[in-house]
C-alpha cells in the first residue's frame, strides 16, 4: 500500500509542476504584450524635402547593342572591286536591288568570251561528228547526234 501511496505523491507532484510552469510561461507572455501596450510609440524619424522640377534630364549611359540577327553577304562572283557605294556602311538598312560594289568587268567579261568561245567550239564538233556519222552510212543512232 505503501508503494501506491507513493505513486499517487509522485503524480501529485508531477501535475504541480507542470501546472507553475504553464502559469509562469502565460504571465511571461502577457507581460511583454503589456509593456508593448503600455510604452508609447514613436513616430519614425523623417527627414522631408521639397523636390524641384526639372527642366531637363540628361542621363548618360553606356551600353552593349547587340542585332537580333546577322547576315552574311556574298558575292556571286569573285573579282576585283572597281567602287564602293556611299550608302555602304557598318550597320546601315539598304533595300532590296541596292548597288553597293561594283567590280572590274576586264576579267569577268575575259572568262565570258572564253566560255562562249569554248561553246562554239563544241557546237563545231558536234557539226563534225554528225558529217562523219553521215559519211559512215550509219542511220541507227539518228537520235544522238540531231
């Protein structure tokens, strides 16, 4: 008996302690929300001034401008370049047919007659080479040479 005696005690004693610590953390609690409530408040310390209109703004800035896109220009045919266009300069929007260089035609026009030149000479030996199918006799084959 006695040993029941002694739990009950010890319960007692348990359920005593929790309660003072309870009261005492609530009276904390309450203590701060009052002096809070108690202690007057401050208005913020506030330096005012009067702003003055502008007349004008300057703002300098530096900066990076990179183009959404880039193209790259070339040429249908290599040679050398007789003139440059005023218009043609970095960065600048030229519109469509806009002569910018204007090479030296000595060379281009050199290969245009050899080329024509080099297509006569074929048109002549295929003129040659169809006599001398006629010469041979040869019919079979007309589709070839005509």
């Amino acid at each position: 008996m006695e040993k029941a005696h002694h739990r009950t005690w010890l319960w007692l004693l348990g359920a005593a302690i929790l309660l003072l610590l309870g009261a005492g953390v609530y009276w904390l609690l309450t203590q701060t929300k009052q002096q809070a409530a108690r202690e007057p408040s401050h208005p913020p310390l506030v330096e005012t001034a009067i702003a003055k209109s502008a007349e004008s703004l300057t703002i300098t800035q530096t900066a990076f401008l990179r183009p959404s896109g880039e193209v790259s220009v070339t040429a249908q045919t290599s040679g050398r370049i007789r003139s440059v266009s005023e218009d043609f300069h970095v960065g600048t929007t030229t519109k469509k047919n806009t002569l910018l260089v204007a090479l030296e035609m000595e060379d281009l026009q050199a290969g245009v007659e050899q080329a024509e030149a080099r297509v006569e000479q074929a048109k002549a030996a295929l003129a040659e080479a169809r006599v001398t199918r006629r010469k041979a006799g040869g019919t079979r084959g007309k589709g070839l040479f005509q």
